[in-house]
C-alpha cells in the first residue's frame, strides 16, 4: 500500500526537544493523479521531456503541419496518430523511438501548449482516450516485447561497472507510456460524475485482465523483476517496472476496497 504523507510536521515544542506533534498519515492505495504522475520520473530524466517535444515538432515538420496539437482537429490527430503506429513498426531504431517519444509525449499532455495543470490534465486525458481507442497502448507493449528481449543491449549493460541512464532510455520512453496510460485509466475509473469514457475504461480493464500475446501484462513485468534481481538485465529501469506492476494490479484487481468486499463476502 502506499504511504502518502500529508502535513508532515515535527516540530520541537520545547528548549530541551521532548515534546513532539503526532505525525499525520493518510493511507490509501494512490495519491492524486498529479502526484502519481510526477513518482514517475526523476530529477534525471528532465532533459529527455525536451527530446519529446523535438521528436514532436521533427514529426510535425515530416507531416507539413504546425507543432500545434490544439489547433489541429479530431480527424488529423487521428491521422497522425495512425501514421506514428506505422513508424512503431519499422526496423530503423532511431526513427521507431521518435515515433514512440511523439506518442508519449501526446500522453503527456503537450505540455508545451498548455498555459496550467488543469488545462495539461484535460488534454492528456482526451489524448489517452483517443491513443487507447486507436491501438496504442498494445503496439506499445509489443515494443516492450521487443526491448525485455534485446539481447545487445542487456549484454552490453552487464559489461559494466554500473549502468546508466542510457543503457535504459528506449526502455523508459515505453513503460512512461504505459505508466500513463494505466493511471489516467484508474482515474477514469474512480470518477463519480457522469464518465462519457466508461467503455475504455472497461475495455482496458479487461484488456489487462487477460494475455497480451503469450502472457498477462502483469507476469511479464514481474519477469522484469526476476531477470533484474539475477543480474541478467542490469539496466532495467526498477522504479518504473514496478509502479507500473502496482498500477496493472490495482486497475485489474482493485484495492484495498475491493479487497475488503471481497473478504466480507468469503466470511459471511
């Protein structure tokens, strides 16, 4: 379960420091939605939310349009979208991550454009809702397929002393993506006003609740897990893996609610 901290305050009362205030806790299964999605990410990874927007504005220039996602309608985001897919699929490294680092940096919201968080957590909301719609999230956990099993890069990464951020840069731009994707969804889930978006929220839940190819999406992060705690990929990135695992089982199973109903049930 997660620990979210509210008003941590530990104050000396007096000269001597024996008197102390009660630490508050609030325990739930997430924070808000803005704080869930800032864990993502750390303070080292702030250069690459640049590399996003150019692999936009390069794909913008590709396409004769204006790296102004706002401006453009619902039928050539939709284009765009479908042609970022195509690229996914070509052999060329470099341009299939520009492909990727566009979409994930539409599921972030255009972050450039936008003027505040509310207005930020809109877009990427409708942007989520419409890359679910088109495919998106499955093309990018075959892409995902394809990093677990690129044996160069993990043959590379055990030669070294220690790894770095680059030895998992394609990796991260994926499960960001993902990450995203899974917890605008369990936000959408937990709305209590009227959801216009209630059957992709439904139709992701049972996405994730069945195999993804040869396994659930859920088993094969946790042989991420395995394969990085016997050292025979060094450079994958833990924190992400493992937020995302939390955040499949909590949308697919449900928390710690559920969990409660669930038993009341059992023992009645």
């Amino acid at each position: 379960m997660i620990e979210s901290f509210r008003n941590f305050r530990l104050l000396l009362q007096s000269a001597n420091g024996t008197d102390f205030l009660d630490l508050e806790f609030t325990y739930a299964d997430a924070d808000s939605h803005l704080n869930e999605i800032a864990e993502l990410y750390s303070y080292t990874e702030q250069n690459e939310f640049q590399l996003n927007v150019k692999a936009f504005e390069d794909q913008m220039e590709m396409y004769k349009l204006k790296p102004l996602w706002q401006q453009l309608s619902k039928d050539e985001h939709q284009s765009i979208i479908l042609k970022l897919m195509d690229q996914l699929e070509v052999l060329d490294v470099v341009l299939r991550m520009k492909a990727a680092r566009t979409l994930l940096y539409l599921a972030q919201g255009c972050w450039v454009e936008v003027q505040s968080d509310d207005e930020q957590q809109k877009l990427t909301r409708y942007n989520v809702m419409l890359l679910y719609r088109l495919g998106v999230f499955q093309a990018f956990v075959e892409l995902l397929n394809l990093e677990i099993e690129n044996a160069t890069t993990a043959n590379v990464a055990i030669r070294k002393i220690a790894v770095s951020l680059a030895d998992s840069v394609d990796l991260r731009v994926i499960l960001s993506f993902l990450y995203i994707i899974t917890e605008v969804m369990r936000a959408e889930k937990e709305r209590t006003d009227d959801n216009e978006n209630q059957d992709l929220v439904e139709a992701f839940i049972s996405e994730i609740s069945q195999p993804m190819g040869d396994e659930l999406l859920a088993v094969k992060l946790l042989g991420m897990i395995t394969r990085f705690c016997s050292a025979s990929a060094p450079h994958f990135p833990m924190k992400k893996v493992l937020l995302l695992l939390w955040k499949i089982s909590l949308v697919s199973l449900g928390g710690t609610e559920t969990l409660k109903k669930l038993k009341s049930k059992k023992f009645i």
